[in-house]
C-alpha cells in the first residue's frame, strides 16, 4: 500500500478533470464520449502509457498486448490508464538513422506528458534510441516515471546453432563476400536471425541501455533482461502498472533519486557488460537532463577498474537469452558489486543493494567474475590527440588485440557514397595495415551520426583472411559490431575537425594504452590544411532536419539539442502551469 503524500485535490489531473470550470465540463464530457464513467477516473491517478509500438517497429511487436498488461496493473491498483503512442524510432527501417530522431521523441514524451492530464508515466521502448529518447523527456518532466523495457528476443537459430543480432550478420556478411558461404546460407541466415518479437538479443545498444535503465532505477528490478516472449516479461508489465500508481501517491520522482552516483553504476554495469560504444553520447545527454555534469572522461576513469565480465556478443559468445537464464543483470551487479553504489534509491522505493540481494549466477561461462573476467578492465576507452581534441571512443573488448598500438596510412574517403564505391575496387591501395578514414558521417555531416563505423574491409583483403583493421570516423557504431573502430571522433570533420584535414598517405597512429589518436603531420601543415578547407553546405534546408542542425551539439555533448539542457531552461524542470 502506498505511503500516501498526495490528496487526490493535488493530483496534476485535478486541473483538467477535478475543478467547476467550463474547460474541465468538456475534459470530463470528452472522456464520458470515450466510454469512462466518472467512477473510472475520478479522484483516480492519470497514468500515461507512453507506447513506442508500430507496424514497423519489429522490436516492439509485442507492445500491442503488453500495454494492455500495464493497463491491467493500473486499473488493479486504481489508477486512470491512457496509451499514448509516440514515434517508434524503428532501428532497422528509419533513414539516415534513428539517431536524427532521438531528440525528437525525446520532445514529444516531454509535451505529451507537460500538455496532457498526467500524473506519473509508464515509457515502453527498448529498440535502441527509443530508451534514451523515452527518459532523457521524462527528465525533463520529471513526474513518476516507470521504464518498461521492451526485452531481447530469443536467440537466432541457424543449422544447429546460434545467431546474434546484427553481430552475426556482419560476420556472415564478411564471409559471404570472401566466398566462404553460399546464397543459400546466406539465406539461411536471413530467415533464422530474428525469429521473435523483442530487442536484439546480442549486447548491442537496446541490451546496454534497457540495463542502465535498471542501474538508474527506472524499472522494476531484473526487468532487462527478461527475454520479450517469457511469460515472465508480461507479469512484469501488470507490476510496473501496478507500482507507477504508489509512486504517484508516494509522489516518487525520477530526479528525487537519481544523481551523479546513479550514472557511475550505469556505466559500471555497462563496461562489465561489454556494451555499447554508444552508451556515451546516450548517458551523457540523460544525464543532463537530470542536471548532472557527465564528462566522457568519466567512462575512461571507470573502464581503468572494471572488468568485462558479460561474455556476450558481440565482445564473447552468448546472447541475452543465455544471459537471462544465467541469472542476469541481478546475478551481474552481484558479481560488481564493491565497484557500485548500493544505497541508491530505485523505482520501487528500495535500494540497488535490496534489489540485487540473494540474486545468483547460475552459469559462471556466461556471467564471469572479476577472476575469470574476459577483459581485466578497458570495456571501453576514450582517446584524445590532434585528430581528436575533443575526443574519440574505442571498444578494446570487441577487437582484434593486436590492433592495440598500430600506425599506418590513411585511405581517406570523403562520404558514405565515396566508401561504398570504391571499397571493393581492385585497383584501391589499400593493405592490412593500411588505416580506413570516413568523412562527414558526424551528427551535422551525415547527417544524424548513423552507425556506420565499422567500415567494410575491403573485398580482396577478406579474401586474403584479413577480418580486422583500424578503423576511424565520426560516426557511431552498432552496439552489435566489432572491430578496431575509432569513432565520434570530434570535432566532426564537416565542423572542420582535424579529421577533415587527412590526406591519402598521411600516418595515423593509434595507441589504446596511451588513450591517443594522432595524424603524423606538422602542426604547420595543419594549419595550412585548415586554411584551405572551406565549410560543406547544410545538409537540411527545411523542416525539422533545419532545427536538427541549427541546435545539434557534438558527441562528447551527448548530441543534445543545445535548447533543452537544463540551464538554457533556467535549471526549470517539468509543469509550468499553462492554461
Ligand atoms: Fe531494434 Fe536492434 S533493431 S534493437
């Protein structure tokens, strides 16, 4: 039962549904035309179901009926449910990337929640950018706020065994170009690669953020990992919709409890998981809009000291499927827990510490502790040097090693159009030590910062048995690819970052030990470069691609819109009262 703080008189609802005013008849009138007797809400906590489902979003197929789940929880627990559905941010369908519309939706869940009768929200997404979008404008709402976390899919099945989203499918892809597989495995492939509805079930991005979602306290404990089709993912979405209606009597805040320790556990959990290089730029941007400072150095600091110990794909062998049996993100945190903060409050009113007690690893191959860890530490790290001032990021767990420390020269391509005519050309000169640069796939030169930074080894080299080289952009890379990727190297080169400036030939030296990334040039021949390079047009000239870039900050920025941090709102979050 909840510890009640609030009277029904000081719901937020009461505005629209509670006071004798000519506006609140037609707020009351409209929702009789919906079918609602005023039993049904009056007095009641309004619960809004932000709903990332779509026909095109196959991640959040299953959305459909577990909204109706967390409906069930609500009304049990005698709240006023409203599905409000919101832009699904499809990852595999959207163009250029779902990455141009995470601000975007992350707009929409702030003004549905500010211009509607809400009093606590439940966020469903999972599907990459939809987590980040979905919190970073509850934030900035700040009202209860539940996080149903759309959950992985089952394992893919091929021919007695297993497939990981997206990291399998560039594996295949690399072999099939080097004519190890057939058409017909290929096809194989196609079919048995995402056989269920829910999330990529590697530890690609979805997977990384859905668990810091946890690590933050914003879902009920060990949601994460709970593959989407369990019979077990459904009772926890009746939960969540049962808990968000104590939270809004108990008038339990997201930014009552979340503060910059709540970040350090995240990015804990996310090293030791392996996960996502784009954590960063997702972290970041949620962190400020919860009025906390994150600097990307500060996931250097904490890869120094934690392990790698998720032996997930794509930097180990399992999918979350296995995880979740393993034990999961409960049975993970146990195994880190002297690097986190346990007294952190969560969703449920209980610390991380209650939360994780008596959880258990099941499976010590799939969840390591610190002695048998994949990689002692350096899950991620952040470089800086003159082709970076303002950094870059590499995930050393999911490389080849000897990569580490490598120079060689550039093979410089100005666009995505440029790479993907000529990367397969005979006659391109190119070596296994050669260095693979892209051009303007930064968030202003892409536009949108798409995932394209694992850059294609060239055919002839696959042929010749070559699977990694050093790689480098300012694009992302999906959290389910691999490789020695030095990417959202900043400034962007379309900025006019350093990286505009590489020429064909030049050295390139990376060191992940050192944390450097530098271009062998003078600084005199620097400077001659940046005096004769001269800005790219916009790419957007109209519309919301206008707004994108007129307010678009850099990656180490978290790639927020400059206009919705916290102190351009004079430090203000959440309900003005607008009439
Ligand atoms: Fe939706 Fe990967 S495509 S999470």
């Amino acid at each position: 039962m909840a510890n009640r703080k609030k009277a029904p008189e000081e719901l937020r609802s009461h505005r629209w549904y509670g006071v004798k005013d000519l506006r609140s008849f037609g707020h009351r009138s409209r929702t009789a035309q919906m079918g609602y007797h005023k039993s049904d809400y009056a007095g009641k906590p309004v619960i809004a179901i932000i709903n990332t489902w779509s026909d095109i979003n196959p991640c959040h197929t299953h959305f459909k009926q577990r909204v109706e789940e967390v409906k069930r929880g609500i009304w049990q627990a005698g709240g006023f449910p409203v599905e409000m559905p919101a832009m699904s941010l499809s990852e595999p369908f959207q163009k250029p990337t779902t990455m141009l519309y995470r601000n975007l939706l992350a707009m929409e869940t702030e003004e549905l929640l500010r211009s509607y009768p809400a009093d606590g929200c439940v966020l469903m997404g999972g599907c990459d950018k939809t987590t980040p979008a979905l919190i970073m404008g509850a934030f900035s709402m700040n009202l209860p706020t539940i996080f149903v976390p759309a959950g992985p899919m089952l394992r893919g099945d091929f021919r007695g065994g297993f497939l990981g989203s997206g990291s399998d499918t560039w594996k295949y892809w690399a072999e099939l170009r080097a004519g190890n597989i057939s058409e017909s495995d290929w096809q194989d492939v196609e079919d048995g690669i995402a056989r269920s509805p829910g999330h990529c079930m590697t530890m690609g991005t979805a997977s990384t953020m859905t668990s810091a979602a946890e690590v933050l306290g914003l879902t009920l404990p060990g949601a994460a990992s709970i593959p989407a089709p369990d019979s077990r993912h459904a009772q926890m979405a009746t939960l969540t919709g049962k808990r968000i209606v104590d939270m809004v009597w108990e008038d339990l805040k997201p930014l009552d409890f979340i503060s910059a320790a709540s970040f350090d556990n995240a990015i804990r959990a996310v090293l030791a998981l392996g996960g996502s290089t784009n954590s960063l730029v997702h972290l970041i941007a949620m962190a400020k809009r919860a009025g906390v400072h994150l600097s990307i150095d500060r996931f250097d600091e904490l890869a120094r000291t934690t392990p790698v110990i998720a032996n997930l794909r794509p930097s180990g062998k399992y999918l979350m499927e296995d995880f979740y049996y393993a034990g999961g993100l409960r049975g993970l945190l146990c195994n880190i827990k002297d690097l986190l903060n346990l007294d952190l409050l969560s969703v449920n009113g209980q610390t991380l510490g209650a939360n994780i007690e008596g959880a258990k690893v099941f499976n010590d191959d799939v969840i390591r502790s610190a002695g048998t860890a994949l990689l002692k530490n350096d899950g991620l790290a952040v470089l800086r040097g003159n082709l970076a001032p303002h950094g870059a990021i590499i995930k050393p767990a999911a490389m080849e090693q000897h990569l580490r420390e490598h120079t060689g020269p550039a093979v410089v391509f100005k666009d995505y159009n440029d790479l993907n005519e000529r990367i397969d050309s005979e006659s391109l000169d190119i070596h296994k030590d050669s260095v693979i640069v892209l051009q303007s796939a930064g968030p202003q030169g892409a536009p949108g910062m798409p995932e394209w930074g694992q850059l294609p080894i060239p055919q002839k080299l696959l042929k010749a048995g070559v699977r990694d080289m050093v790689r480098i952009s300012d694009a992302r890379m999906s959290g389910t690819s691999y490789g020695a990727c030095v990417l959202h190297v900043t400034p962007e080169s379309h900025v006019g970052g350093p990286l505009a400036l590489v020429k064909d030939g030049d050295l390139i030296s990376l060191d992940v030990q050192a944390r450097t990334i530098n271009v062998l040039i003078s600084e005199a021949e620097m400077r001659a470069r940046r005096a004769a390079w001269s800005p790219p047009a916009p790419k957007f000239t109209r519309g919301y691609g206008t707004l994108y870039l007129k307010h678009i900050q850099q990656a180490d920025k978290g790639c927020d819109f400059d206009f919705l941090e916290p102190e351009d709102l004079q430090g203000t979050h959440g309900d003005p009262e607008i009439h």
